[in-house]
C-alpha cells in the first residue's frame, strides 16, 4: 500500500543519491583545466557545462514518465548507465592525441577545437540525456514514504547530496594532486558510477506506485545550487488537466517564474566564469580549486541545517528571500577582486545568501501553487531554470573572454534585480 514506509529500502535510494552525486561533483574543480590543457577557450568551456543541461533538459522528463510506466529501479539503471558510458569516454579523452583545429567565426572571433574536446563533448552529452538520476530518485523515495515520513526522508535526501558535494571536489583536489593528474579523479568517478550500478542491482527493491502522487522538491539540496538538478517527477489528476499555457493564468505564478529563471541565470553566470577565473586569474591548482568548492559546500550545508530553521523563526520567508538575495548580490562583487581574502569572505556570503534566500523562495513557490497545480508549476520552473542554466553557461564563458572579471557584475546585477523584485513577495497571499 502507498504511503506506508518501508523502512529497508530508504538507505540504499540515500546511498545511491550519495555515490551519485559524489562521482558528478568530482568534475567541478578539474574540468576548466582539462578544457584548457585541449586548447579550448572560456566560451569553450561555458558551452560544455551547458552541453550537460541541455540533454539533461531533454531526457529527464522522458525518464520521469518512464519511470512511472517500466518502474523505478529500471529507469535508475539505465540513467546510471548511461552515466557509467559518459566516464568510459571521458577517460578516452585523457588519452587521445591533441590536434587542433582552429575554427574562424564572425561572433567571437577564432575557436580551437580539438579531438579530445569533442569527446568531452560527447560524454558529457550522454551523461546528459541519461541525467534522470536525481527525478527518478527523488519519486521512488515518495513512493516508500510515507505522509508523517516524507518531509524527514527529503531532508536525508538533501544532506546525502551535501555530503556528496563536499567530499567529491575535496577528493578531487587531492587525487588531482597527484602525477597523474586528472587521471584519478576520473576512475574515481568511474569506480563510483560502477559502484551505483551494484547498489541499485542488489540492495534497491521496485517501488512502482500504484496510485498517483505529488512529490515534494528537494528545496534543501545543494544540487540545486550547482544548477544541475534535473527536473522532478511529479503526477497527479490536476496537473495532467493543466497544459503549459494555463500555468502562466495563476495567480502570482508567472512573476515567480521571472524570479525562477532570474535567480538560475545568475548563478550560472557565475558557475561559467568562476572555476575560468581560479585558472587564469587566481594561479589556482586543481587541489585549490576542490578545498574552495567542499568549502562552500561545507558552509552551505551548515547554513541551510540550523542557520536556517532559526531564521525561520524571526523572519517570514518572503523577508529571507529579500535579505538573502542582498547578501548573495553583494558575494558576485567580491569575487571581482583578485584576493584570496576577498574570495573566501565571498563564499561566506554566498552561502548565508543562497542558504536563506534558495529554500525560503522554494517554499513560497510551492505555496502560491497550491496542491492541486503542485505538478504543473514546479515542472514548468524546471524548465525555466534549465533553459536559465543554458544560457547562464554559454554567456558566462563568452563574456569571461570578453571582460574578466567583471563577468561577475552581471550575475550581481542580476541577482540584485532579484533583491528588488522581492518586495512584491511582500503583498502576495497564499493559494487557497
């Protein structure tokens, strides 16, 4: 029966969405050197990031369906193979010969390519389009929950996905330390990709639902702060009535959408040009590079826990959206300052600002849609943050390679435009 717990089968979904989300974040503190080292350039790089969120943009609703239809086990197979396959082929990349080929366009001047490159390309891409791991995840936790249980199980949820992103660019950092380079730190990924697949094959039971359910967003995770959360799977009667134009007739809907993809085309912005910056401008190593990402997964972790749930407590969240997005706006500018001091006082901000300011707008999102259009509204935000997160990526590299840092004033611009759309929040009311 739905909505009675199964108290054995929680750990092995936590462990999966662990090892999972362990082996993603691995990439983060090397893939900016790796494009680099293959002769490509900033846009180069933003494209790449973007490669992954656009067929993940494509495959995760079709898995989430699937998984609904084959089961869920069977679709978190396949995903994860598919994410197994895209580390075979990074690692061939490592090992292929470096022939340029220097391409001219009128837009932005000369872009090398090279053979490598394009299989960067390709794995990221097959990563991408398999990349339903965290939806499918997320609705066979719904389906093993139950009503008094969901909440707590998200949160463990949530916080198996920080650990992830804590220990992935840290051992990255340390792994990539070494001679070898990136070569750890890819088989690395690649064992925990393998590791997945055996935990799913024999420790994860089928939790095909039989009636249909709304599942709730994992507003705590760090994924989302990465800008590679995938779209959640949500299914229930009026969400299937309510067609993608009729989502944009709600009240107060369509303004938080803007706000939605507001707040997602900053941070890429950021995402882009800053791992870019640590290369060129900073001198940092790929070991500097994870201690920097583990340390803002760290603080984030601690902010959106305790920090938090106290706030809560003194502030609506309507209030937190508004000091969070002042504080995360005033972070971008920091970084513009070539200073180790500057960077890391930046981290702290960004972590309280994202920490309040990510959950609290959550929360109200899910609140101004109602029960009854949950489904619809949150798989349309899905869409407006992965189309945000295309282009976020893809400026955040060609405007690097234009002005520097001072690419990091455009995501404070726009995060700041954030902060003054908030005050809005202020005089919406709840869906009844």
């Amino acid at each position: 029966m739905v909505g009675i717990e199964r108290h054995g089968q929680v750990f092995p979904i936590l462990l999966v969405n662990f090892i999972g989300t362990l082996g993603f974040s691995i990439v983060l503190p090397f893939l900016v050197f790796l494009v680099r080292d293959f002769g490509g350039s900033a846009i180069v790089y933003g494209v790449l990031g973007a490669t992954y969120s656009a067929f993940q943009l494509i495959g995760a609703p079709i898995l989430g369906k699937w998984s609904d239809v084959y089961g869920r086990k069977k679709i978190l197979l396949l995903s994860n193979f598919g994410t197994l396959i895209g580390w075979i082929f990074f690692l061939i990349a490592l090992f292929l010969p470096v022939e340029k080929l220097t391409l001219d366009t009128v837009l932005v001047g000369s872009i090398v390519i090279s053979l490598p490159l394009l299989v960067l390309f390709f794995a990221r891409a097959i990563d991408g389009i398999t990349g339903g791991n965290i939806s499918v995840a997320n609705a066979y936790l719904a389906d093993i929950s139950s009503d008094e249980t969901r909440s707590r199980n998200f949160g463990k949820m949530a916080i198996s996905a920080n650990l992830g992103f804590i220990l992935g660019p840290a051992i990255a950092g340390i792994l990539g330390g070494t001679i070898y380079g990136v070569i750890l730190p890819v088989l690395a990924a690649l064992l925990l990709s393998l590791i997945t697949l055996i935990v799913i094959v024999f420790r994860l039971k089928e939790s095909r639902p039989t009636s249909p359910e709304i599942l709730v967003p994992e507003v705590g995770s760090i994924r989302k702060v990465f800008a590679q959360e995938c779209k959640d799977c949500y299914g229930n009667e009026n969400s299937k009535k309510l067609k993608f134009r009729d989502v944009f007739k709600l009240e107060h809907i369509p303004y938080l959408l803007v706000l939605y993809f507001l707040i997602f085309l900053g941070f890429n912005v950021y995402y882009a040009s800053f791992p870019i910056h640590a290369a060129l401008d900073l001198k940092w190593s790929i070991t500097q590079l994870g201690i920097f990402y583990a340390v803002l997964s760290g603080v984030m972790v601690l902010i959106q826990g305790p920090v938090l749930r106290k706030a809560l407590k003194k502030f609506s969240e309507e209030k937190l959206v508004i000091i969070g997005s002042i504080i995360l706006g005033t972070n971008f500018i920091l970084f513009v300052f070539n200073n180790i001091i500057t960077v890391y006082a930046a981290v702290i901000l960004f972590a309280v600002g994202n920490g309040l300011m990510w959950p609290s707008f959550m929360s109200i999102l899910a609140n101004r849609a109602g029960t009854a259009f949950q489904g619809s509204v949150q798989g349309v935000a899905g869409s407006f943050g992965g189309l945000a997160s295309i282009i976020g990526l893809i400026l955040g590299g060609f405007l690097y390679s234009l002005v520097g840092a001072a690419t990091f004033l455009v995501s404070a611009g726009v995060i700041f435009t954030v902060f003054i759309m908030s005050f809005r929040l202020l005089k919406m009311k709840s869906f009844d």
